[in-house]
C-alpha cells in the first residue's frame, strides 16, 4: 500500500515541484498545488455535495413521517424503508465519495514528507543512502530523532552534512542534485514559520504550535457550517469523520514537520471554499426543485404519448337490437353549438 501511496506522490510531486520553480517557496506551492489537486477532485466533490444535499431532503422528509406515525416506531420504520427505496438514499453514500480523495490525499501526503524522491525525483538508493551515513554522523541521530521523516531531515540539515555523504566513486549527489535540495531548503520559510521544523520539538515563540491548532480549527468549523447550510446532521460514519478526523490530523499536524500540517490547513480551507460554491447549484432546494419540474416534463410527456380513444353516443339498452344505428352513424354532436339565450 505504501507503494501505492508513493506513486501517487510521485505523479502529484511533479505538480509541485513545477509550482515551487515558479514561486520560490513552498508555502505558496503547496498553497496553488492544493488548488490543482481539488480541481482534479472536482467530479467527485460534485458528487459528494449532491448526496449531501439528497441526504438533507430525506431527513426532512423522514422528521414528517416520525410526526405522523408518533409512538409507532414500527409503522415508522417500514415506512422510512419504502421512503429509502424510493429516494434511492444510502445512509453510507455520503462516504464513498469520500473514498477516491482520501487515496490521494494520502498520495500527496507521501509527496509532501518524502521530497527527495517523490518531488525532486532523485534516485531511491541514493537517498537510502543519504539518509543512513545522516543517522551515523556523531550527534545527528539524537538531533534528529524519528527516522520517518528522514528526507525532509536531509533537506533540512542537508547544507551542514553534504559534504559528509559520500559514495563509491565520491560525493553522494552530483552538483545538479545538490543544487536543487539546497535551493529547495531555501523556499520552507512561510509566514514566519520555518516548515521544516516539527511543532512538537519547536518553542512556544516560534509558533509552530499554532499549525496543529489551525488544523482542529479549520476542519471543524468547515465540516459544521457546511452541514448548517445543507441541513443536515452528523450520521453514520459522517460522525467519525466529524469528530475523529480533526483530532486525528492535529495529532499528526504536532508530531510531523511544518509542510505537513501546513499542508492539510491549505487542503481543507481550499475545500471549504470549493464547497460554498457547489452549495449554491447544488444545495436541497435546487435538487428538489429540479427533480420536480423533471417529474413534470416526464408526466407531460407520458400524456402525450398516450391515444386519443373517442367514445361512441350513447345507445339506450332499450334500442339495442332493434333500430339502433352503428356508432359511427349517429351524428357528432357540435361541440361549438351556441347556447340558448
């Protein structure tokens, strides 16, 4: 799975290699990275957002039936279940979609902490390498600490050790490759926060600190106003998302370097933005109303498809079978006839 991950990261790091040769810094090409990411997404946050907007329409409708029905849970129930038939409504379909951009988030997520290879696409073997004659320096393992982030490591003291890396045949990179991590290390001073650096090992004056707290903050009141303006509320595996997530990425967001924290404040402020547009064409009143003018065109349409049959006068049963006329005898009666003054 992590291949899997990597590869994604790979395609995705060639995106943000080409925005940060344009900006210089990586805070803004993780900033216009993110907004190409999410316009790749767009199909599937349209959809995201029209079962949404589906999901609220059923739970007004499914408040009206618990009203109706009042103790009688059963008769309730039954009656949500043929509701859920008819509406075609899902309690996990707002999840699904959820599904595709997790996958890439978690691509980009390995583009973001593995920059030497995914996004400056140096050789694997000759990062491996980096990474292990780094850890083997006197003093540099316990500075360092946790090895999962051992290339973000490498760009982040890689001006003090290059010297140090050797290979086989001599210096470890070729004076292409060095230039490029060193003009790389340049770039991760964003708003005064140096994104290199990991909240958890930074002082309290050097606000890293508010990274992780930017990544609660964000997810949560994006996920709540989004749900106040579609009128819906948390159920299902939406509630883990709710509630687990946020916490979740501000665990990460303190214990991982700067980029990656930065990184999902981008990618969830980005997405709380893309998703006020699509509320706007896209929210439960819009759908309700333009399922219902097409159930209007499609009744219209079945009426019109259906034969005219013209009714025969009536025949008194007393006349039948004596000098009864065949219906197409008898004359029409004038429709246009004046009426009697």
């Amino acid at each position: 799975m992590t291949n899997l991950f990597n590869l994604i990261g790979s395609l995705f790091g060639y995106i943000l290699w080409a925005a940060f040769c344009v900006v210089k810094n990586f805070g803004i090409a993780i900033i216009i990275f993110t907004l190409i990411v999410k316009l790749i997404l767009l199909p599937f946050s349209v959809k995201q957002q029209r079962s949404m907007a589906a999901n609220a329409r059923f739970q007004k409708k499914q408040k009206e039936i618990y009203e109706k029905y009042g103790k009688d849970r059963l008769g309730a129930q039954m009656e949500i279940q043929k509701l859920m038939q008819k509406e075609n409504v899902s309690m996990t379909a707002g999840c699904l979609p959820m599904l595709a951009p997790m996958l890439v988030m978690l691509g980009v997520y390995y583009s973001v902490i593995n920059p030497l290879t995914n996004t400056l696409h140096i050789a694997a073997d000759k990062v491996s390498s980096a990474m292990s004659q780094m850890y083997a320096m006197p003093g540099m393992g316990a500075t360092i600490g946790n090895n999962n982030y051992g290339e973000i490591n490498i760009v982040k003291y890689f001006s003090s050790v290059q010297q140090y890396m050797k290979s086989g045949d001599g210096t470890l990179f070729t004076a292409d490759e060095a230039s490029k991590i060193n003009g790389f290390a340049d770039g991760f001073n964003f708003l005064g926060w140096d994104l290199l650096a990991t909240p958890a090992n930074s002082s309290f004056a050097s606000m890293m600190w508010l990274i992780p707290v930017l990544c609660f903050v964000t997810s949560v009141l994006s996920m709540y106003i989004i749900q106040k303006l579609n009128g819906t509320k948390t159920s299902g595996c939406m509630v883990i998302f709710v509630f687990l997530l946020p916490l979740f990425t501000t665990w990460i967001a303190f214990n991982v370097p700067g980029a990656v924290g930065f990184y999902w404040i981008a990618s969830t402020v980005l997405g709380f933005v893309q998703s006020l547009a699509l509320n706007v064409y896209y929210n439960a009143s819009i759908i309700e109303a333009r399922d219902e003018a097409h159930r209007v065109v499609l009744r219209r349409q079945q009426e019109a498809e259906v034969a005219f049959i013209e009714v025969p006068d009536y025949v008194p049963p007393s006349q039948i079978g004596k000098s009864a006329k065949p219906a197409e005898e008898y004359p029409k009666k004038n429709k246009n006839k004046k009426k009697r003054k």
